[in-house]
C-alpha cells in the first residue's frame, strides 16, 4: 500500500512532501530562478524614463516596456488582459496545468523558495514529520524560529515588490527610506502584505491552488481528451503490485505500488486515480516514478505527460479542434490589439463645442464658433506645443490658451473659430484641429462648424 505524504493526526497543514529531484525538477528550478529574476528586476528597471512595468490600479497607470497607458486607455488594458487570459485558456487546453506547475508565482514561491527552506532547516519530509510530533525543545525552537524568521523576510522582500508594481518603486523608495510618519498608509500596507505572504506561504500553501484559486476549478470544462496532462499510464501501470515474485501467477503491471509519486506530490494526491482539480502538473511524480522504473530497468514515463485517448486507446497525440477554435480567436483579438496600439496617439485630443448659441457673427463678413479642448499627454515627457485648424483660411481667437503640455498630464483650451462668410456653403461642416510640436503633426481632432451659409 502506497505511503501518504499526509499526517494522520493533524489537520490540512500536516502535508509532508517528499523533497523532488530528477530531471524536470532541476529544469523547473533554472526556469524558476528566471522567472524570479524577472519579477524582482522588473519594477526597478527602466525604460524611457518608466518603470519597465508598473500596474497602478489606484490611479489607473498601467506602463510596459515604456508604453503609459492612461485612464483614457483602459479599454486596450482590458484587452491586453482578455489576450492573457485566451492565452492561458488556449494553453490550458494544449498542455492542462502546466502554467500552475511551472510560472505561476505561488507555486513558483512555495516549491522553488519557501519548501526549499524548510528541507535546508527541518530536513527531508520524514525529518519534517517528526520534528512535528516532538515535543518542544531547544533543537524544534531554534529550527522553527530560523525557519519562521527567513520566512518573514523574504515575505517582506515579496511585499514590496508587489508594492513596487502597483505603487511604483520611486514611492516605494520613499516610503522605506523617509520617516514612517511621512508615510503611515504605505508602511501599514507593507505590514499587511508582509504578513499576507507569510500567511499564505507559511500556512496556508498549497490550499491556494486546490481550493481558492479559480483557474484549477475550470480545468474540467477546458481540457478535453486530447490536452496533455501530467497522468499516469494505468493500461501500462496496472495491476499494480509490490512484489511480482511472490505473486508469480498474477500478471503485474509496471506499478511497483511503491507510493513514491505520492509522496512527492505537493498538494498530496495519488495521481493514479486519475486526473484531478488538485493537480498542478508540476510533474514532480514524473521525476520520482522514472528513478523507480530506471532502478527495475523498465521504460521511462509510466507517470508522463499524456493525454486522454492515448492513455485509453493508444491514439497518438494531435491537437484537437477546440485548441485551433481558441487559437484563431485568440490571434484574430491580438491583431485588434496590435491595430490600435499602432494606431494610438502619444497625445489624445478631444475638441467639444461649448453649449449654448450655436453660432456667432462677427460683423458682416465673419462667423465664428465657440469650442473646448482638452489635451491629454500620454508621454513622460512635456511637450510645447502649436494648436491650429487645418485650414490656413481659419483663424483662432483664444479665450483660454495653453502651449505646454505636462508629462502624463493634460491642458484645456477655449476658443473661438471664425471662418470668412464667403468660405461657408454649407450649414454644417467638417472642421479639423492639429496638435503640432517640433514641426510634426502629433494629434488630430474633428468636430463640426455651424453657419448660415453665405447667399449666391
Ligand atoms: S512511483 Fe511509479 S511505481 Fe511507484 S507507485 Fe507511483 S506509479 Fe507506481
Ligand atoms: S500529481 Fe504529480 S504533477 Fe500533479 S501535483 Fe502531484 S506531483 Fe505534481
């Protein structure tokens, strides 16, 4: 009977996993240490003058690679964050949960950081389990203090880089180094998401993925029997048996019912019984059952990545309509993006007529409209700037000018537009306004010009 990597008198916080090791598992561990560098460098980097990402929900900022996306914006970041999540439901249906296993920061923190520690101080899992029963000591204080102290820090250490890309780093340098009375909210809210990651990675572990995170519960609608997904081979694997010599009229299957793959397994399941909500696919089990099958000299991969139909019938893998059905989707709304991206002016420009007459005249041979503007800068740089009608024959009497327009900032301009009564055939026209700086045309705006058009 295979061995649980479960406490029997404990409750949900009692999982004993196995340390992993083998070849997906030092793979994982070079991707995590990318994936870890990435996260921490990228609030502090910068570029055009920006943080390199910055997702600043509390004032509606959101900068990439050193494109601002302002308030003004937020429809292309609501697209940008539909593509993600096609992306992941595209990849979902592919390869199951392998973004669980093997990019998502908190299995990422958990596996690669946090239960790392806790094999470098407690020891492996059986090591672990007794220094849980053990009454308390000087050896049990001094390991659980060390383990909890290190724990806290580097929760500090995730807190404010979490920080860092919601507030941005520049504040956060502030908060850190000025007086906390200077910045009472800010330092509470390192507390609070200090110990928010403690809790989570110190207690709460692998209950994120199984039970709170809503990606694992939609599994069973994305994947379908062609997705590959960490399973075992239960048509190779089954009977299963410890023993084939003391049963030498059973016919045995490869599964040698060592429990070795559930020991390993983080969220301390049997992967045998199928494929489960529970499973991150961090292909652990894979890694521990190949060092079993390599020891009794038998072929690799009796826990692999397959899928459905090849597990039941054999069939070999091909993708499946579905996965092409998202694909096409998914690629049609990153052309959308991409188009209006292109497309999107580093200063937005919204002409409105101002309310009340429609029109002025202005002696007998002019009339003239009276109009707002608002001038929003999506650059971090301020610019000086020109503002005209795109026909010479106009003129622009300012009632409310500007010709500075500051970094991420905006500017408002009132004026009239008086066109010559000879020029008007019509009573409604086109009108259109420029933004230029430096001798190029940054912004464009339409609106319309009421007259009565001048008699033949
Ligand atoms: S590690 Fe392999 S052989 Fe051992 S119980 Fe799991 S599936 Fe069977
Ligand atoms: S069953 Fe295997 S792949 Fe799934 S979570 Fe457990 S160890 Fe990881």
């Amino acid at each position: 009977m295979a061995q649980k990597n479960k406490s029997e008198s404990k409750g949900r916080n009692s999982l004993y996993p196995k340390k992993p090791s083998g070849k997906l598992y030092t793979y994982r561990k070079w991707v995590s240490y990318g994936l870890l560098l990435l996260l921490f460098s990228f609030p502090f980097l910068r570029f055009n003058g920006e943080q390199l990402v910055l997702l600043n929900f509390i004032e509606r900022k959101f900068v990439f690679f050193g494109l601002i996306f302002t308030p003004q914006d937020f429809y292309l970041f609501a697209l940008a964050m539909l593509i993600f999540i096609m992306f992941i439901v595209c990849f979902t249906v592919v390869l199951g949960r392998l973004w669980c296993g093997w990019a998502c920061p908190q299995t990422i923190f958990m596996e690669m950081v946090f239960r790392r520690i806790e094999y470098w101080i407690e020891g492996d899992a059986n090591k672990q389990r007794k220094l849980d029963a053990q009454k308390w000591n000087v050896d049990k204080i001094l390991k659980k203090s060390i383990k909890h102290f290190i724990f806290l820090v580097i929760s500090f250490a995730i807190a404010n880089t979490f920080l860092a890309y919601i507030i941005g780093s520049n504040l956060l340098v502030k908060i850190i180094t000025e007086p906390v009375s200077q910045h009472v909210s800010g330092f509470l809210s390192i507390c609070l998401f200090t110990f928010i990651f403690y809790g989570v990675f110190a207690y709460v572990r692998e209950v994120v993925c199984t039970v709170i995170c809503p990606y694992g519960r939609l599994q069973g609608v994305l994947l379908d029997n062609q997705s590959l997904v960490v399973a075992y081979d239960f048509s190779r694997g089954e009977p299963r048996g410890h023993s084939q010599k003391s049963a030498a009229d059973l016919k045995f299957g490869d599964c040698i019912d060592c429990g070795l793959c559930v020991q390993v397994c983080p969220t301390g399941i049997d992967i045998r019984n199928g494929t489960q909500l529970e499973c991150v696919n961090c292909t652990a089990c894979i890694d521990s059952c190949n060092e079993v099958m390599l020891k009794l000299n038998k072929p690799k991969n009796l826990i692999g990545f397959f899928n459905q139909d090849f597990i039941k019938e054999r069939k070999q893998y091909r993708i499946g309509m579905k996965s092409y059905g998202y694909a096409a989707v998914l690629f049609i709304v990153m052309l959308v993006f991409s188009s209006l991206i292109y497309k999107r002016e580093d200063i937005q420009t919204i002409v409105l007529r101002a309310s009340g007459t429609l029109y002025q005249s202005r002696g007998k041979d002019k009339t003239s409209n009276l109009y707002n503007a608002e001038l929003i800068n999506k650059t971090n740089k301020t610019i000086k700037f020109r503002f005209k009608s795109q026909s010479d024959t106009d003129e622009i009497d300012f009632i409310q000018k500007a010709d500075i327009l500051p970094k991420e900032g905006s500017a408002h301009v009132t004026f009239f537009l008086i066109r010559k009564n000879n020029s008007i055939k019509k009573y409604k026209t086109d009108v259109v306004f420029e933004i230029i700086a430096d001798g190029k045309i940054l912004s464009t705006a339409a609106t319309s010009f009421f007259a009565q058009p001048a008699e033949e």
